[in-house]
C-alpha cells in the first residue's frame, strides 16, 4: 500500500502534506523526501 503511495508522491509536481507516525519504516519509505516535522495542538 505505501509503496504505491511513495511511487504517486514522488511523481507529481508541487507538495503533499501527509500525516503519518514517525517511525524508521516511515521515514525509509520517504527518504528522498523532504520531512518537516509540525506539531498539533491539543
């Protein structure tokens, strides 16, 4: 599922926001990408 996910992002031309777990899987699957980490307020 995420390995057709990367493939898509990593085609198209502008930015994605995705809300994911920071977690070492994550951030492999998404090297290349830029990660800006942001945070919620509860």
């Amino acid at each position: 599922m995420y390995l057709q996910l990367t493939d898509r992002l990593r085609r198209i031309k502008g930015r994605f926001l995705l809300n994911l777990n920071d977690v070492p899987e994550v951030r492999c699957l998404f090297r290349g990408c830029r990660i800006k980490p942001v945070s919620g307020k509860r």
